[in-house]
C-alpha cells in the first residue's frame, strides 16, 4: 500500500478488483464473487486524514463525484469541502469505474470491441455497479463500518441507488444538486432544461451583448468553411454550441467569454481559440461523461432514444442559423460520436444503448420512501442540469431528507466554503452524522 503526504494531507492509496458485471459474476452486493467466469477491474480510492490523526479511529466520508465518467478529485491542499471534511473524518475519494486508475474506459478498449460488446460493456458501469463497488470498499478495506457520504451531482444519484440498494451500510448522506428523479425518464430531464439553458443564453447575452455579433461571426465562418481544430477533426457550429455546457458553472459564462474574446487573429479564427475549443469539447479525458450521460436516466421499460436530440427538435431557437446563435447544455447528441475523434470508437455502442429496451431499476421507491438515513441536499433553485423542480419532488418522496433550496450558488456550489458546513449542520441538527459504527 502506497502512502504520503501532501500539504495537511496524508495519503493512503487503495486498489481492490471487483468484478465487471457483479450479477454475471455472481456476486451479492458488496461481496467478493463466488466463483465462476467473468472479468475482473480495479477499483481505485484514495484516502485522506488529517497528518495530526493518522492513527485516530475516525469516521469516514466517502465522495461521490459528478458525472458520469468522474474520476475522484485530485486534492493540492487540505481547502474547501475536503479541509472541513478533514476535521472530524477521513475521507475517500474513489475513482468510479471506468475512470482514473479503476480500469479507464478509452477509446483504444472500445475499439476492439464490436458494437454489442461495446454496449454490454458500458452497461456494467452504471450507478447500481458503482455502488456496489463502494460497497465491497468498504466491508474490505474500512472494516464494515457505516459511512457517511457526500455527492456531488451525479453522486447524488448514486446516493438515491446507495439508499436504495444498501442503506445499511450509510450513517449520513450529504448532496449538492444531485436530487436525481426517483421517476428517471431522459425525456423529462431535458423538457425541463432546455427552457433552463435558454435562459442561462440570454443571461449571458444580456452581460456581453457585443459577443452576439462576434459569436455570430464565429457561427457564420464555420458554416461556410472546412475550419480543422488541431486534432484534424472539423469544428461545426454545433459543436460550438456544445461549449455552453459551461453556463451551468459559476465561472461559466466568464470563461466563454473570454474564450470568444481571442476568437480572431485578423480575419481568421485564432490558434488559440481553436486550441480551446478542441480541449473543452474533445472528451478525451472523461468519454464515459458522454457515452453514458443519457444511460443514466435508463431505469424499468423504455429506451432513452436519443432524448436530448429529439427535445431540441422541438426548441427552433437553438437551430445552427438561428440568431443569436445559442449554446446548448449537458446534452449529448449522435452527430458527436462521429465527429469528435475521440467519442467515434463508442458510436456503434452507445448507438445500441440509445436503442435498449429495458433497464434494471435504479431506485427502489419503498426503500426510499421508509428511509431513515439522514440527508441533506442542497437544491440550487436555478441549476440549469439538474431541474429544482425535480429535486424538490425528490425530497418529498424520500424520507429523511431535509433540503436546502438556494438561488446563491450555482451547480459547483461545493466550491464554496459554506456548503457543505450549511449541510453538515442540518444533519447534526436531527442528531445525524456521528453515528458512524
């Protein structure tokens, strides 16, 4: 076991193998297999405390990070979230299958799969797997004991599958605009965030109206030229668009702003510009976030069906020639499996996702509905990828859970220092949280 410090940090890092597919392997939930074939991965976690404690008996938080596709944060100081969090706790961060050091999903593994095993592949890392991966974690490698746990957007989805699948193993819960539907339908979500991103559009537009003109010119260029980013793959102006997945952030429309402002070197688009836009919108370093972003919602009967694509049929507003020119959000749509380099090797894949008629539950409504593990969510009342609306729903259905519905922050609300403590003490005040045993 490798172990080290970091600023106010000792490190401890952990790999176990757990299987690819825990019901073709035959495995209960949180247990080793039983025998029989089937492919192993790693699971990777890191594990933080306070230099001062290393060898303190301290309660554990487990982070769950957004997503999907999020490996666990890389931690430079012992700051934000984590420095509290450290103060009463270790703390994990697992790298969720397929991301980071827990057996990555690349483009060169989906390559040399066909189509259908490229999709019973990426079906085995889905939120029911990624729990039971945190599961075996923890009656492995920390002794059995409950834990707490915080998600962040798509973790706190997998906090509802955690509740739903294995609330014994949880102490407190603690989420930051990740309320998932208990009712999962692709085709709700973005009916709900398409008006959302619109507004977040005219937000923008209002701060920087001179960027309609240089956007528009931007938009105008690509229409009628083959303009290459560096990695030779054509930048259209859809996937200009897709940019705006950045408006949801707090930063976020300063960061396009700024990325517009060096669009122009004279009369052509800048080296810098198309630079950018390739990093932003290349996927290389998480291609799960984009092969399973509509996956995620598949739950019971009914394909997902490309929902984000069949939505913004319906919305002429963020058509390619409309003017202003509008970003689009967290959708992912077909045409970025064959145009973006490194999505293309999980076309034929997600294609047949898209198409699956059935999906194994996520969420088991009693379960929720009787649960008595305290949590408390923070609900950000204008998140533009996960509807408020949604959440609050959520809340009232799930027992146990107190929420915090504020307009102050934006999605990555858990950058802010007073997040998590605002959460924390909501737990505390129902005698929660310390209860780790």
């Amino acid at each position: 076991m490798i172990s080290y410090t970091i600023p106010r940090m000792y490190v401890r890092e952990h790999t176990v193998d757990v299987p690819l597919d825990w019901d073709a392997k035959g495995a209960a939930l949180g247990e080793a297999g039983r025998g029989g074939v089937g492919e192993s991965i790693s699971l990777f976690a890191r594990e933080l405390v306070d230099p001062a404690r290393v060898d303190e008996e301290l309660p554990v938080l487990l982070f769950l990070q957004g997503g999907p596709g999020g490996k666990g944060p890389r931690p430079v100081g012992a700051d934000g979230w984590i420095g509290r969090a450290l103060k009463t706790h270790r703390v994990v961060l697992m790298d969720q299958r397929g991301t980071g050091r827990s057996t990555p999903v690349s483009g060169r593994k989906m390559a040399s799969m066909t189509a259908e095993e490229g999709a019973a592949y990426l079906a085995c890392f889905r939120a029911d797997s990624i729990v039971a991966d945190a599961e075996h974690l923890r009656k492995t490698v920390f002794g059995g004991k409950r834990w707490s746990t915080l998600g962040q957007s798509y973790g706190g989805f997998l906090t509802l599958t955690y509740l739903s699948q294995a609330p014994e193993g949880l102490s407190a819960c603690y989420v930051t605009g990740g309320l998932a539907s208990i009712d999962p339908s692709a085709a709700e979500v973005y009916r709900r965030t398409y008006p959302r991103v619109a507004a977040k559009n005219r937000e923008f537009y209002r701060r920087y109206p001179h960027n309609v003109e240089r956007i528009a010119r931007i938009a105008d260029r690509l229409a009628a030229d083959d303009v290459r980013l560096p990695d030779g793959d054509r930048l259209t102006v859809r996937r200009l668009q897709s940019l705006g997945i950045d408006f949801g952030m707090k930063p976020g429309y300063e960061r396009i702003h700024w990325l517009i402002d060096e669009a122009f070197d004279g009369d052509e688009l800048s080296d810098t510009f198309l630079g950018q836009v390739q990093a932003q919108s290349s996927y290389l370093g998480n291609p799960l976030f984009a092969a399973l972003q509509e996956s995620i919602y598949g739950s019971g009967d009914g394909a997902t069906a490309w929902a984000a694509e069949a939505e913004r049929a319906r919305h002429p507003e963020f058509a390619e020639d409309a003017r202003p020119l509008l970003f689009t959000g967290e959708m992912m749509y077909p045409w970025m499996f064959a145009e973006i380099r490194g999505l293309r090797p999980f076309r034929g894949a997600v294609e047949l996702l898209a198409q699956r008629p059935s999906w194994p539950a996520l969420y088991d409504l009693e379960k929720l509905a009787a649960n008595d593990v305290p949590v408390a969510a923070a609900v950000y009342f204008d998140d533009m990828y996960v509807d408020s609306g949604l959440q609050l729903d959520t809340a009232n259905r799930v027992g146990n859970v107190q929420a915090w519905v504020t307009n102050e922050y934006e999605h990555d609300g858990l950058g802010a220092d007073r997040v998590f403590e605002r959460l924390q003490e909501l737990v505390a005040s129902i005698g929660g949280g310390v209860r780790d045993r």
